[in-house]
C-alpha cells in the first residue's frame, strides 16, 4: 500500500541523514518511490525530491519541489527541502 512504502521510506531516509555514506540508501528511496510518481502524495515526493538531491540529481529534486509548491504543500520538512536546494544553487554560482 502507498502509505506504508512512503512511510517506509521517510524512516529510510531518516536512516540516510544519520549515515555518514549514504547513498545506497538514498538510490533505494528513488528506486521504490519514482515508479509512484504523483500517486504518493506530497509527502512521499518530498522524500523522493531530497533522494534526488542527496544523490546529486539536482535538476530532478528542483523540478519536483517547483511542482510540490505550486500544489501549496508547506510543510517545514519541504520548506527546509527547498532551502537546502536553494544553498546549492548558491554555491555552485559561487563557483
């Protein structure tokens, strides 16, 4: 069911951020949940957007946050989402 695979994957996640190599992990919140799509609710493309990012897909995380946000979803998970992408983008200008 949707729920329980996008719950499993906010506590991979979790798991992710607590790592200090992470990435398989990552590779395996976007190997579960891009298949879903929009079907999964803000939530689960939240978790999929920072996977994106996480695993150096910036352009992928970005445009899945743009259509999240358009759709009025802000929930301070998100919103810190969109800053992380945001410093990102800062620095590599910087650059």
């Amino acid at each position: 069911d949707r729920d329980m695979l996008r719950r499993y994957c906010q506590a991979l996640s979790l798991r992710a951020q607590l790592m200090e190599s992470s990435g398989d992990v990552w590779k395996d919140i976007i190997r579960l949940l891009e298949p879903q799509g929009a079907r999964q609710g803000p939530e689960g493309q939240t978790v999929l957007a920072e996977a994106y990012l996480r695993t150096g897909a910036q352009t992928s995380a970005a445009s899945l946050v743009r259509s999240v946000y358009r759709n009025g979803y802000r929930h301070p998970d998100f919103m810190r989402l969109i800053a992380d992408i945001r410093s990102m983008d800062s620095e590599e200008s910087r650059t």
